[in-house]
C-alpha cells in the first residue's frame, strides 16, 4: 500500500467513526453492494474519495475510496460494505487541503447541490460505473 492509499484509508476511516457517532447505526436494513470504477475522461482515476448522499435524509452516506485503477467499494458504516437501497447524488474528490494535494477533480462533482452525479442503489450486488468530464 502507497502513501496515497494509507492517506485515503485513513481518510475514509475518520469519516466512518464520525458517521456512526453522530448519525447511528440502523437497525438491519436491506442493503445494496455497490462497486465499480471512477473514470475522468475516460481514464481511471486513483486516490479518490467517493460519497454517495442520500435523497432520503433518514439514510446514511455511504463512502469508498479508489485504489489505483479507479475501482471502490462502498461502506456505509463501522465496516460494513454497502449502500442502503434509494436515491443518491455522489460526489467524487482527490484534494486534500490539509495534506497539499490539489483537487484534480472539476469543481462541478466536488459538492452535492452542483453534481449531476444521480444514482439509484438496490437491494443486492450491483455495479455503478462513475464517468466524470473535464469539459
């Protein structure tokens, strides 16, 4: 594992334990396993932070990370892959203000209320491709 990935990781763990505590775990819900690869003009793209954001406000975010080919996986909490099913806008990232690495990403996917990103999660294994434009 990179430093890049490690960075990630740790990101998405932080972000994980402040999920849980802040929002709480819900009781078995039917979840959804969500891969697939993040793109940016037609190449992957490595060392992103992806955030699928619920229409429903009673559901929680589900995170994942990519590794270098672009592929993640979804986690919605404490260590548990998936998504629950619904309605979601995504947002996808590689900056990291803190640590000095500069957003590759257009500005248009890095925010909730600007992404055209829409996605639907069902119940069961499932891919969802992410193709992002610069232009």
């Amino acid at each position: 594992m990179n430093f890049g990935q490690l960075k990630i990781f740790l990101l998405f763990g932080i972000s994980v334990v402040f999920l849980v505590t802040t929002i709480g775990c819900q009781k078995n819900p039917a979840i959804g396993k969500v891969t697939g690869t993040v793109t940016l003009d037609g190449k992957p793209l490595p060392n992103a932070s992806v955030t699928f954001h619920p229409d429903n406000s009673n559901t929680i975010p589900s995170l994942g990370g990519t590794d270098p080919n672009g592929k993640y996986e979804l986690f919605y909490t404490d260590g548990k892959t998936g998504a629950i099913p619904g309605q979601y806008t995504v947002t996808i990232s590689t900056g990291q203000a803190w640590n000095n690495i500069p957003e590759t990403v257009p500005s248009q996917y890095l925010d909730k209320t600007t992404s055209e990103l829409q996605f639907v999660v069902k119940p069961g294994n499932q891919t969802i491709n992410i193709e992002l434009k610069s232009k």
